[in-house]
C-alpha cells in the first residue's frame, strides 16, 4: 500500500514515518507540510492512503480532502488530528477513519485494514473511488481555492486572485492572475457558494465583487462592467444591472 502523510508538524510526520516503517506491506511514498503539498503529491504519485492532518495552515485538511476527491486515481483519506471536535466534518468528507493524536499503533493498524478492506471490496464491485465533485462533498467551511484538473494533476486557483467566472458549455472559465483555466462545476454552484465573493453580471458569468471599477453604458444602451486588471469590459445583461450597480455603491 503506498501511503503520503500530510501534516505541517514535523514531529507528527516523523512519529507516522516510524509507525508505518514496522508496518509489513507499507511504502511511504511522499511527506508533505500542507495542503497543496499534499495535492501535489497525491497527484504525482497516485498513492493508496493520504494520512490528513486537519488543522494546517492556509488550506486545512477539510478542504484538502474536498479537492482530493476530484482526482482520476483518489486516495483513500484518513485523518490524523490532535482534536475529536471535526469527526463528523471528516467523514462527512468521506474519510475513511480519523485518528486523534497521538495516533497509536494499534489505531493505526485498525485504520490500515480498514483501508484494506474497504479498497478490496470497491475493487471486487468495480467502483473504485466513484468521482464526486467539490460540493458533493462536506461544505462545513467555505472554499479558499477552486481546483483546475489538468492532465496529471491539479492547479489550485486562490479566490482572492479570480477575477471573473466564465460559463462555457459543461465547463467554468475561470480567469484569474495566472491566466485562465477549466472547472468542472457549474456557474450556479459556484454562485451559492460564493455569493458574498461574487455577483452575476450575466446569464453565463460572475465577476469579483472587488474587483468592480465602473459601470458603462453605450448610446445603443447597452451596459458594460469594467473590473480591475481586465483589459475587455464585459457585458451586463438588463436584468442584472441594479444588483451591479448596488455592489458598486457598497465598494
């Protein structure tokens, strides 16, 4: 079974390093410090287990999981914490078992078979790891980054540097201050989760609240917005005009 441990204390690392290497069938893969570096190394290295510490930060553990779930060959999660308060938010994440620090040998023996056991019988049915999305799974605490699937890997986006949401067929545009990039969630989705952050301008597009500096109107009528490093002004259907204009006098 090939295990990555993330967990931001080194301490905690170092005593899951020495617990799995008297454990027969065990190869430690990668160690990471947080929670992008656990993405990373769940995507380079496909491994069967992810030990998850939820308290990390920048993005915590719960969040982590979220973006762990969007992965082609996804991990088994457990999580190791040195608080019981998130159990239900763990397995609400689809955690297999949450460990409570110190972890203990033999909890974390009885977490391996349980991984064992629970891969075996997704294996038998055909099932693997079904693939869900990031709001299919636990929503206890908002999102900080959107996650972009790329071949091989995932590219996290922070929210604080999305400019604008594109809808596009099936897929999101998300256009941010590394270019643009491709999410599988819909506009909607996004629009209840991140209502405070974002406002719809259009059927098909929502922009950063903060990122709003005028509105325009053509002599045809037409109404456009123009937001902070975005070089074309974007369209504002008549619908969506006052909830603009309202965001603008709040900012």
């Amino acid at each position: 079974m090939k295990v990555v441990i993330a967990d931001d204390e080194p301490l905690a690392r170092t005593r899951l390093r020495s617990l799995l290497s008297d454990m027969p069938g065990i190869e430690l893969v990668a160690e990471a410090g947080d929670g992008h570096q656990a993405l990373k190394a769940c995507a380079e290295h496909a491994p069967d287990l992810l030990l998850l510490d939820i308290a990390m930060p920048g993005m915590d553990g719960l969040e982590t999981a979220r973006h762990i779930a969007t992965l082609e060959a996804r991990p088994a999660v457990v999580f190791c914490t040195a608080y019981d308060a998130h159990a239900l938010s763990a397995f609400e994440a689809e955690a297999i078992d949450y460990l409570v620090k110190p972890v203990r040998a033999e909890r974390l023996t009885a977490a391996l078979d349980r991984v064992r056991t629970f891969r075996a019988g997704a294996a038998r049915s055909g099932t693997a790891f079904d693939h869900v999305t990031p709001s299919s799974t636990v929503d206890t605490a908002q999102r900080s980054h959107l996650c972009a699937r790329l071949r091989g890997g995932l590219r996290l986006i922070p929210l604080d540097e999305v400019r604008y949401l594109f809808a596009d067929e099936k897929y999101v545009v998300v256009h941010h201050a590394g270019g643009e990039d491709l999410i599988e969630e819909s506009l909607r989705s996004l629009e209840e989760e991140f209502g405070e952050r974002f406002v719809r301008i259009h059927r098909n597009c929502l922009v950063a609240r903060d990122r709003i500096l005028e509105l325009r109107r053509s002599p045809e009528g037409q109404v456009t917005v123009v937001l902070r490093a975005v070089e074309q002004a974007l369209e504002v259907s008549r619908r969506c005009v006052p909830a603009v204009r309202e965001t603008l006098l709040q900012l």
